[in-house]
C-alpha cells in the first residue's frame, strides 16, 4: 500500500467552495489567535501564575493539532484526496500525540484551578514553577506513550484490500477498515486505550469541579463569581472536546459521515471556540 483515498466530508462543489474559504479563515484565525496568547503570556511578568502557563502549553498543543489535520484537509477540498501511507501514519501519530498531550493538560489544568479556589493561600506553593514543569512534561510523556502504542498497533496490520479511507483524515477506526486481517483485539485494544484515558480523565475533572463546588458553600458571593469566573472558562471547553472525544471512540460503529462531522468540528472548530471562551 503506497497511498490512500481521502473521501473527505463533502462532494458538492459549491459547498466545497464555501467550506474552503471557511475552513481557511477558521485556520488562520486558530494560528493567529492561538501564538498571540503565547507570546502574550510568555513576555509578560504579570501572567506567570500557573494558570497562564498551562493555558500558554494548550494554546502550543492547538496550533499543533490544527496543523496537522487542517491544511491538508482544506487542501483536500479543491483537489485529489490522497495521502501517502508514511504520511497517513505520521499524521496518524501526531493527531494522537498532541490529542492526549491536550486531554492531560485539559485535567492539570482542572486540578490547578482546585487548588486555586480551595487553598488560595498556598496556590502559588503547591502549584510551583517546578511542579508546573514537571505537570506539563508528564503531560507530553503521556501523549507519546498513548500515540506510539495507537500507531504500533496498527502500522503492524497488513493493508491489502481497496484503499479508500472514508475518513477525512487518517484515524485509527478508518485505517483498520482497510486491513486485510481481522482486526477485532486491536481495535479493542485501541478503543480501551483511547476510551479509558478520555474516561479517566473526565472523571478526575468531575471530581475537581465537584470539590470546587462544594467548597463554594462556605464562601461569600462575591467569591462565588469570582470563583466561577476562574473555572468556567475551563468547563465550557472541557465539555466541548471531551464530549465529542469520548463519543468517537466509544461509539467506533458509527457511519464515517457522522465521524468526519464530529472530527472536523473537534480539531478545526473547538479550537477557535477556545480562543473566544478563554479571551473572552
């Protein structure tokens, strides 16, 4: 197998047109958008708490993600849908690499805005510069050890039949369609990788909001606002990325139009939508 045929998500051309240009402009918005909040945060003194630098990682984690997938799906629209197998794979692994990078920081950050809102006090000593560097290392190791065991595991498949990928970009669920062997204890293995990260993930954030709750009981209400002013931010975006994550992995028999759908929204749409929640 030397290439693959991208379906894409769309065959009208007039809609193709206009999703083009939209796509485009929601691009270069995420890129602009995205380095502005990282060179911001990193020359300025005043935005050193941990809170600005994670959000300064996850901005970097966005305009990674979107690189990877978006150009070449944009690109896509407006001509012949192919991939080269070497390139499906590495796009493969670094989806999956800045994807769970993302998820991890996403739960950092849901913990730094606990201890934020329960120990104000000692925030800036339990959530020190060091640990702040440690959190976002185990972060990116994470990502790694998540994208190699998805990409081992399926490089490893023989792919002999038709190779056209219904997928608008390469993903695991569309590659093992193609394989010519059963491909039933890896897919498994891949949706208990991927499902059980995002699941274990989404709880821990659920507890750390719930403790954050139930700490509000005591407080005034203008450390409610102030409160809910910190975190929200976070849970609107929380619920948007892993919403759809969870749902893709964890319902992989779904037709690759809803998919595709789904797909593009997480890593072209989601993305900006963080830039106006957390500007904002």
């Amino acid at each position: 197998m030397k290439e693959f045929i991208l379906h894409g998500l769309m065959q009208d051309e007039t809609v193709t047109k206009v999703c083009f240009f939209l796509f485009s402009v929601i691009y270069a918005t995420i890129i602009f958008g995205n380095l502005l909040i990282f060179i911001t945060i990193k020359a300025s003194e005043q935005l050193e708490f941990p809170m600005y630098s994670f959000l300064s990682y996850l901005s970097f984690v966005d305009i990674s993600y979107s690189t990877v997938t978006a150009p070449k799906f944009i690109y896509d629209l407006l001509v012949e849908k192919t991939i080269p197998f070497v390139g499906c794979i590495v796009q493969l692994f670094v989806v999956h690499f800045f994807g769970c990078t993302k998820i991890f920081l996403f739960t950092v950050m849901a913990y730094d805005c606990c201890i934020a809102v329960c120990k104000p006090l000692h925030h800036t000593n339990i959530i020190s510069k060091h640990v702040c560097g440690w959190l976002v290392a185990a972060s990116w190791v994470g990502g790694l050890v998540h994208s190699l065991v998805q990409t081992l595991f399926t490089i490893q498949l023989p792919f002999c039949r038709p190779n056209e990928n219904e997928h608008c970009f390469c993903d695991v669920h569309a590659l093992l369609k193609l394989a010519c062997t059963d491909t039933y204890i890896v897919g498994a293995i891949v949706v208990a990788n991927s499902g059980s990260i995002s699941l274990s993930s989404f709880v821990v954030l659920v507890v750390s909001y719930v403790v954050i709750l139930v700490s509000l009981r005591t407080r005034s209400s203008e450390g409610h606002l102030k409160a809910l002013s910190t975190c929200t931010s976070h849970i609107t975006v929380v619920i948007l990325f892993f919403g759809l994550c969870i749902f893709i992995y964890m319902h992989s028999s779904t037709t690759f139009t809803v998919h595709n759908m789904v797909s593009v929204f997480y890593t072209i749409i989601t993305p900006i939508l963080n830039l106006l929640i957390y500007t904002l």
